[in-house]
C-alpha cells in the first residue's frame, strides 16, 4: 500500500469543485454572490450553450487590487472573515472556495480594477495552472469569464443535462438572486437573447422597489393574486407575499424563500408551506409565495453545505408554528379575496376570437426547458382585472340579482358582475362555522324528533365505540344500538336538514380511520369537511333573493370564503371592462 500523504493543492481543488459546483448554474451563482458582496450596483451574466461553452459574470462593484488578485483565486483565501468567528456573517461568500474551484475545472479569466481608472489587472487559470498575472483595460469593477467549465472532469460533464435545461436552471438562479437583492439591477443574456433584465429606478421606498421586481420577475399576475405580509414575532421578522389558495401552482418553484438575504432552499420549509395552505388547496397543489426571514444570525447556521442552499434552524419546530400562525391569519384576513385567474379563464372560456396564447399555456411554458424564449412573456396585462378589495364597497360581492340552473348566484357590483357556486360557498360556510364552534366548544345540537337507526357493520361497531364520545364532542350524538346498528338521537343544529343516514355513515368511516398518530388538528378539519358536506346548501335547490343575499353576506365576513374546501374558488367576477371586451366595445 501507499503511504499517507497530503494531497496536492490542485486535486483538493477538484474535489471541493465536486462540492461547491455541481452545475454551470452553481458557478454563476457563487459569481453574482461575490458581486453582491463587492457591493455592485449593476451585475450582467453572458452565458451560452447552458454555460457548459462560456459563462461571463461582468459588476461594477470594489473590485479586487493587483496585490490580491492572486490570493483570490487561492484556495481558503477570502477577505470576508475578519479573524472572528463564522456565525456572525455579514457576506453571502465566506469560505474561500469558488474561484480557485472554477478555476481547477475550467479556463477562468479574471479582470478587475479597485480605482477609478482604467489600470486594471488580469490573471488566467486553466485547470488549476496559474498564469502570471498582467495589466489590462479595466474600469472599476470585476469581469470573471469561465469558458469550457468541466472539460477537465469529463465525469461531471456527462452528468450536466440538454442546454436548454442547464440554461433554464441559470434563469432560476439569477432570478432568485435579483429577487431577494432588489436594490441591484441584474441583466441576463442567454445565447444572445435577453432572459432578465431590471430596471431600478431608484426610490426610498422599499416595498415599491420589491413589488416592481417581483412584476419584473414574476409578472403583474402574482402581485395581483398576493397578499403582503409583514409581522414582527419575536426576534423573527417575517415581510413577503403569500399566493391567495386559489392561485395554486403545480410544484414547488414558485416558492421563493430568503433567510437573512441568502436565499434558501429547504424542503422541510416546503413542507411547512404547504401545511399552512392544507386547508385550502388539495393535495397536489402547491401555494406561489415569496418571503423574507430575518433573524438573529445565531438562530441559524449556513455553513451545513458547501454551496449553501440549505440552512439549519436553531429550532424549527418553532420556526414551523410561528410561520403558519401567520400564514393562516393573513390568508384569513385576505377573506374572500379569490384569484383573477379565474376571471381570465371565464373571459377564455366566452371570448371565440382569441388568437393570444391562454395565460394558463404561457405560465406552463415558463416551466418547460424547450421554451425559454417565453420565460419573460408576461400576461397581457389588459385582460386581468384586479379583483380590488382595497375599494370601499361595504358589500364587495354585490347584491344577488338571481339565480340560474338552481346552481349559480349571479349578483351586481359597483364594477361587474359575480357568479358565485351555491354548494361551494355554503359548503366553506358550514365548515368554518362547524371549526369554529368545535374549538369554542359551544356547539348548538338539535334532539331529533325522531331518533335514527342506522345497520352498520358488526365488524366497525367494535371499532367505533371508543370513539362516540369525540362524535359527540363534534354534536354528534349516537349510541350503540343491538349488535349491528347505531341509533343518532342529536346532531349540531346547524346539519339539522341534512340526510341523516348519509351523513353518520360517512362520519363513523371518518372516525374507524382515526387514530392517534394523526394530528388533532388534522382530524377535525377532515370530519368538519366531512359534514360541511352533508350540510350544505345543494346545487339544484331554488333560493329566493334574501337567502342569496344572506349567502353573500356570510361569505364576506367568514375567512377562506373565496374557495372552497377542495380548494376550488367558490365565485369568479367579471368586470364591465371584461364583460365590454366580450362584445367587442372596446
Ligand atoms: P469567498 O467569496 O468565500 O471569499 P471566493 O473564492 O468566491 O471566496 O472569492 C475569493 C475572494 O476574492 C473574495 O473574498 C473577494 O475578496 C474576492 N472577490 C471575488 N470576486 C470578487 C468580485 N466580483 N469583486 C470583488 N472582489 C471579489
Ligand atoms: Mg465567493
């Protein structure tokens, strides 16, 4: 065998290159993060084929002198850390690890020039191999070009997906960095074609700068379908923009989470996002949201992985309560407020003439590697209506003028009409009342006149009979009755009109299936939803004008009215301007 050596600098190189750079993607994100760091006002990103042929990271940031620019590309040499310690960080980069790996897998060039002049310096490496460093034409600032990253590690190479797919994940990165570093202005270029580009006019007001970059980033649509939050708990600050339930996306990647300005991606946080929304959204829905976490640096440790995406909270467990306590009361003060989408799908589904692509074909493609020329196609923004609950109508969804197919209400506002789903909304109605009472404990039985006897499988009566007393607890009053039957003698008044036999059935499979490694929580959501069900208003029942208005009444003041419990909205609006359009008036 061997003996024991120290490895040599330039295949320690390679192996944390392994680490720190998985992908072109990863080089242009440890790039722009030095950038930011060196305080750029403007950052520009050239890259072609994906990044695997040339990838160029261009800022007008401090720059780095003659005298350091060899260190920089050494491997641990960084001039972020003072002599203190890692936890109190106040740089994105703090390892001194990025430029030497580029440049032990690639043939990086660096130009940079710390003064206000054009005497800039030059250094090259190809494959770990550094040439002398040279004089050049520079103003301030750093350009860092990388051309035929991983050519000397054929093994990464093959592992790097179709251009399209490397260049649509390049997109993601800048995106995420130009979202969370607000006040920078990013320009990215892909094989010539403009992917981003932002633009700051410069403004004191923070949230105006924010807002414009998330229209700039995300488009007018998810402004318009969010609700800003902005909460101090503790030492914890949360500021963002939360989805509304009905503005649901297809998988997680239009959640955007920043820690103290890193950004971050943690499934477990995913998972806590998705919690928050359960109510609301069914299980295969995801909610879009964008949101700011700042804590004291001590609560969180960056340094668990290499390129640090990740990050470990002190304790997540209370990260996770504090974050849906908050999520669930502004998505509750939010009310009835549903998506426009649903409007502008209405619009589609009328308007015969359309020759524009659909909004729902434009947001799918934004996803789609062989389609990146769409990534910055933004909605016509004419055709979504802002379903404005700033204005000061005091019954913002109108007064019912009638009914149609015993199905839909259709009532007038000050700006349009709205067409809302009987069942659906009765059904978010009875639910959040039948919640509501459980957890006050003050829910309104009624004794049946006459008691209902319901056969039930011997095999489930043994089951069920721990489990009356928590039916009870939900007003549901029932007995063992024989060998194979219940007999129901209360159910809470609000059911009173319901099908009895139905209901309990459906119940007491509610309840054989509960067990104690479910949540609580989980568990009454599930049996409100259940008799919210049964309890509902039905679609083909006939309602007079006073019973629709009431409807519409309740459903302003309830939380969560705008979808129903399967998450699909409970009414759509349509605007004059809308309805104008479909004629042709305008
Ligand atoms: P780290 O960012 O962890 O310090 P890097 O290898 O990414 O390590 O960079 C090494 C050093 O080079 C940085 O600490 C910084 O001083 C300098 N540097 C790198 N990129 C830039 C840049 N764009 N502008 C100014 N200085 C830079
Ligand atoms: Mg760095």
């Amino acid at each position: 065998m061997n003996k024991i050596k120290i490895l040599p600098d330039e295949i320690i190189n390679q192996i944390s290159a392994g680490e720190v750079l998985d992908r072109p993607s990863s080089a242009v994100k440890e790039l722009i993060e030095n950038s930011i760091d060196a305080s750029s006002k403007k950052i520009s990103i050239f890259v072609r084929d994906g990044g695997k042929s040339e990838i160029i990271v261009i800022d007008d940031g401090n720059g780095i002198s003659k005298q350091e620019l060899e260190l920089a590309v050494t491997r641990h040499a960084t001039s972020k850390l003072s002599e203190k310690k890692i936890d109190s960080l106040s740089f994105l980069g703090f390892r001194g690890e990025a430029l030497p790996s580029i440049g032990s897998v690639s043939e990086m060039t660096i130009k940079s020039n710390n003064n206000n002049d054009q005497n800039g310096t030059m250094i090259e490496i190809t494959s770990g191999i550094k040439k002398k460093i040279r004089p050049v034409n520079h103003r301030k600032g750093t350009t860092v070009s990388i051309k035929k990253l991983f050519f000397s590690t054929p093994a990464r190479l093959k592992f790097l997906k179709s251009d399209n797919y490397e260049s649509l994940l390049i997109k993601r990165t800048v995106q995420k960095l130009a979202l969370c570093n607000f006040h920078i202005d990013f320009d990215l270029t892909i094989n010539n074609k403009k992917a981003i580009l932002t633009k700051n006019q410069k403004s004191d007001d923070k949230k105006k700068m924010l807002e414009r970059r998330l229209a700039t980033l995300l488009g007018d649509e998810f402004l318009e379908n969010s609700i800003l939050i902005n909460e101090i708990s503790e030492n914890f600050k949360f500021r963002g923009y939360l989805g509304v339930p009905t503005f649901h996306h297809s998988n997680t990647n239009n959640q955007f989470l920043f820690v103290n300005g890193r950004v971050v991606q943690d499934k477990s946080m995913n998972v806590i996002f998705k919690l928050a929304y359960r109510d609301f959204m069914s299980y295969d829905r995801f909610p879009q949201l964008v949101l700011f976490i700042e804590c004291p640096p001590d609560e969180v440790d960056v340094n668990v992985h290499p390129t640090k995406n990740e990050m470990r909270f002190r304790n997540l467990n209370y990260l996770r309560s504090k974050i849906l306590k908050i999520f669930k009361s502004n998505l509750a003060n939010a009310g009835h407020k549903a998506s426009t989408l649903n409007t502008v799908k209405a619009i589609e589904k009328f308007s015969f003439k359309s020759n524009q692509k659909t909004f729902l074909q434009l947001k799918d493609e934004k996803f789609n590697d062989e389609n990146l020329d769409n990534l910055n196609n933004n909605f016509d923004k004419n055709n979504i209506n802002e379903l404005d609950d700033k204005t000061a109508s005091p019954f913002p969804l109108g007064y019912a003028k009638s009914q149609f197919h015993k199905t839909y209400i259709i009532s007038e506002t000050d700006k349009g009409i709205i067409i809302t789903d009987q069942h659906a909304a009765h059904e978010r109605l009875v639910y959040e009342k039948l919640k509501k009472d459980f957890f006050e404990k003050k829910i309104k039985t009624q004794i049946l006149l006459i008691p209902v006897v319901i056969d039930i499988d011997s095999s489930v009566i043994k089951s069920i009979e721990k489990k009356l007393k928590l039916a009870s607890e939900y007003g549901v009053k029932m007995e063992i009755f024989g060998k194979t039957s219940v007999i129901v003698r209360e159910l809470p008044h609000i059911l009173a009109n319901c099908n009895v036999k139905k209901l309990v059935i459906d119940l007491i499979e509610e309840l054989v299936d509960t067990n104690d490694s479910k949540s609580v929580e989980n568990e009454i959501n599930k049996i409100c939803s259940k008799m919210a069900c049964h309890g509902s208003i039905r679609a083909g029942r006939d309602l007079q004008i006073d019973e629709m208005n009431d409807l519409l009444r309740k459903m302003e003041l309830t939380p969560f009215s705008g979808q129903c419990n399967h998450g699909r909205p409970t009414y759509v609006e349509l605007k004059i301007g809308d309805i104008e359009k479909l004629f042709g008036r305008k």
